[in-house]
C-alpha cells in the first residue's frame, strides 16, 4: 500500500502535519489490508483519511474556486475488472471518494458530474454536507489574498492511494479540490481515468499528483503503467516501478514543462514514488517492510 498528499513545494510549517497525515492514512488502508479487505476498500480507507485531514488539497480544507467555493472531484479503479468510478465538481460530499464507490460499484458508469453526481449521491442515500462546512481559513485567506492581487496558485495537496491486496487485485484512487482559484466547473487529471489514477491486475496501479493541465497531456497514470510494462527496451524485461515512476515525470517535463508525483505498486508487491516537485507527501508499506516508510 502507498498514499501520497501531494506533490509541491510544501511550506517548512506543514511539513509535520503532512508527514502525520500520510501516515495515518497509511494505517487505515493497511488495517484493511492486514485482515484480509480488498484493495479498493483499503484505497478508500486511505483516502478517506486523507479527505478527513484539512491539510491537504481534499475534502475539508480543500482550495476554494474563483468563485470561493469548494468543488472536488474523486476517482477509484479496479486493476481487475478496469472499471473506474468518478465524480466531478461536487459541493455537498464530504467523502468524494465514497460517491466515487459507488459510482464504481452500483452503477454502470464510469463518471458522473456536478448536479447528476449529487442526484446519483441522493439516490444512493449517501449523507450531504453543507458546502461551508468543507472551507477552512486557510484557504479563504487564501482565496482573498488571490483575488487581491488575481494571481492563482498551482494544485497543491491532491491526495492518492494504490494497493494490492492478498487475492492479487490491484487498485488505486485519487481525490482533489484542484488548484486555488480555478474556474468553476474545472475538471483536471486527478478524477480522469489513465491520468490521475489507473490500476490493471496484469501491470501495475498508479496515483499521481502535479498540475492537471501537465498531466493531462501526457495521460500520466496510464502512461506511467505502460512504461513499466513496456521496460527499457522492447522485449527486454520490465521497468522496476520507480524507474517506471521516474521516466514518466521525466516525460513530463520534457513535453510539458510540468512538474508532478507518482506513487506506483506492481502485481510483486514492488512500490515506487518519485517527483520532480520540491516535496511529496507519501508513506508506503509492504509486507516485505516491518514498519511504514513516511517521507515529506
Ligand atoms: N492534480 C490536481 C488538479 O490539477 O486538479
């Protein structure tokens, strides 16, 4: 199991509350794992974890819109069927990831938006907040300070999980509130299957984190996946998943300028995370490890 918080240039001031972040999600997900639950439900732990915790970039406390509002968007995959369940542009969820779920399990489609989304929630009998009640202040001083002077920030703080479970499923997941400032109705890479998640049982399973307008042009989580199938030359062998990790922020900056994180596991239980950000949050797990690796 690895999670990450994102990848950017944390401020000296979080960096503890992101490393206790991490690893605490990283616990929840590993509970699941340890007595025997399935990958999805342990991404899901962890992300929730991670959406419940104000210092990242999902659920409370997440950026607020150029309107000052917070709309989030969630996504999880299933590495053994390939089915994904998404949300966009949501107000009202607390747990995104939860609607992402559901979505993934109890409907037939892939991704839902905005107020279908919510119809889908209510359907669904899942609880809604009040819109207020996921904006800290932090980010409406934020959101003040950049309506001042109209500069927008870049993402900060997206949050991920991938995982492989007993049985051999993989899985990953991915929850934002994109960056400061966006224009309402928004979407970037983190909810967008290949880009900011993507899980297949015979490769590998993937979250990333950076800039949606990077990562989108390069399809990052699937082409991160598809390194590691492919290896460094045709036919020779497989990418250990941190090359894999590292070749695709590599691509990146090649052909976007762009900047970004990648947490990664293979169907061997191999994890791999790299950035070419300041920092990333991340802590990972295997049962090869007797304690969790947590880094900022
Ligand atoms: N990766 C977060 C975003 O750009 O929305």
């Amino acid at each position: 199991l690895a999670v990450h918080g994102g990848a950017w240039a944390i401020p000296e001031e979080m960096v503890e509350p992101c490393r206790a972040g991490v690893a605490r999600a990283l616990d929840s997900g590993w509970q699941v794992l340890a007595r025997g639950g399935s990958a999805l439900d342990a991404c899901q732990a962890a992300i929730t974890a991670l959406e419940d915790d104000p210092v990242f970039d999902a659920g409370i406390g997440s950026h607020l819109n150029r309107d000052g509002r917070v709309q989030l968007d969630a996504i999880l995959m299933d590495g053994r069927t390939l089915k994904s369940g998404a949300v966009v542009a949501v107000e009202r969820i607390r747990n995104p990831i939860h609607l992402a779920r559901l979505v993934l399990d109890r409907s037939e489609y892939m991704l839902l938006a905005g107020s279908g989304a919510e119809q889908f929630a209510e359907e669904m009998r899942l609880e809604f907040c009040n819109p207020a009640d996921l904006v800290v202040p932090r980010e409406q001083e934020l959101w003040a300070k950049n309506r001042q002077s109209a500069s927008q920030g870049l993402g900060a703080g997206t949050v991920g999980a991938v995982a492989l479970d007993a049985q051999g499923n993989l899985a990953a997941g991915t929850s934002t509130g994109g960056p400061p400032g966006k224009y309402p109705g928004r979407v970037g890479d983190s909810p967008l299957i290949g880009c900011g998640c993507y899980a297949d049982n015979r490769t590998g399973a993937v979250s990333t984190t950076g800039y949606g307008e990077a990562m989108m042009k390069v399809v990052m989580a699937k082409t991160t996946n598809d390194l590691l199938a492919a290896g460094p030359r045709r036919g020779r062998g497989r990418f250990e998943p941190q090359a894999a990790a590292e070749k695709a922020l590599a691509l990146l900056r090649e052909r976007t300028g762009g900047t970004g994180g990648v947490i990664i596991v293979d169907p061997r239980s191999r994890v791999g995370a790299a950035f070419t950000t300041p920092r990333m949050a991340y802590a990972f797990r295997t049962s090869d490890y007797l304690e969790p690796i947590v880094r900022v």
